[in-house]
C-alpha cells in the first residue's frame, strides 16, 4: 500500500447514509491529483501540469454531488475547498441542520445512526433507507420503524410557533433519544 504522501486535505461529511470521509492528495511538483471517499480512490490524475482547478465526485448512496477547489494562494501555496451541492461545506451543514434530525444511540452494544429528512420523511439507519408505516395521530404524526427487534418512532409535533415549525422526537422501545449535534 502506497502511503499518501501528497495528502494536502482531509473533510468529514455527514450525509443521510452516514458519515463520509473525504480525502485530497496534491503532488505540487507531480501534479498528482488523487481523491479518495470512505478509503476507496474515486479519482486520480498523473501529470497535471495545471496545479489549480477542481475534481468532481459523488459521496454516498445518494450520489450527492462533491467538488474540490483548488486555488493558488502565493507563491507555491495552495488553498483546498469543499463544496457539497454546490455549496461550501459549512452552508451545507447548516442547511442540513434545518433540513434534517440526527439522532446516536446504542441498542445492545450495537451504535446506531438515525437519519430523518424532513422534506421527504424518508428514515435512515446506518447507511440504510428504513421501510416506514406513517400514521396520523391527535397531536400530530408517528413514523414507525423497526431498528433489529426494537420498535422506534418518530413523533412530528407541531411547537405551536412559526418560527419553530415542527418538532421531532425518537422514541425507542418507549424511551426519549435525545438529538445528536453533527
């Protein structure tokens, strides 16, 4: 295994299927441009005789659009920017923040990721798409889900406030998950 010599940059994305690394090696006098997502090469050029630009890939089951920027600052030195979407990274976790819940639990020794996106309801665990029963209750809606032998629930409540919107709540084998920060 070859070690990576030329790595200039490292990212660590939170996406729906989970969290992925991003890795950016640059050989300045080679021209070497080599990235790779979760480990595995996704990209890599020999002899790029432009040492700035960008390179263009897909993280995740999604196939979320990635890029890496390469821009000289002075001299020989150069800055490393991802984008997510076509956003900077930080503009996309933020936005994700309003568009998602994220709940971290431990359920038999076993550490688990629980994933809601909003817009479309769609639940993932652990790099999986869960399969869902929704239903519409006096307060609100539940989302049904079942993580191994353990029965889960997304309860949608509205807050009551505009600006709050509507809040989502875990409930596990009866018990409250509080939400993780990503």
């Amino acid at each position: 295994l070859e070690k990576m010599t030329d790595l200039v940059a490292v990212w660590e994305v939170a996406l729906s299927d989970g969290v992925h690394k991003i890795e950016f090696e640059h050989g300045t006098t080679s021209g070497k441009r080599v990235v790779y997502v979760d480990g595995k090469e996704e990209i890599r050029k020999e002899w790029m005789f432009k040492l700035v630009g960008k390179e263009t890939f897909t993280v995740g089951a999604a196939k979320t659009k990635a890029t890496i920027n390469i821009d000289a600052v002075s001299g020989f030195a150069y800055e490393y920017t991802l984008e997510i979407d076509g956003k900077s990274l930080k503009k996309y976790m933020e936005n994700r923040s309003k568009t998602t819940n994220t709940w971290v639990l431990s359920l038999g020794g076993t550490d688990y990721r629980v994933v809601l996106e909003k817009d479309t309801m769609d639940v993932w665990c652990n790099g999986q798409k869960m399969e869902t029963a929704g239903e519409f209750v006096e307060d609100g809606t539940e989302t049904h889900f079942s993580v191994g032998d353990h029965s889960c629930c997304i309860k949608a409540v509205s807050s009551g406030r505009r600006k709050e919107g509507i809040i989502h709540t875990l409930i596990v084998d009866d018990r409250e998950i509080p939400e993780a920060v990503e």
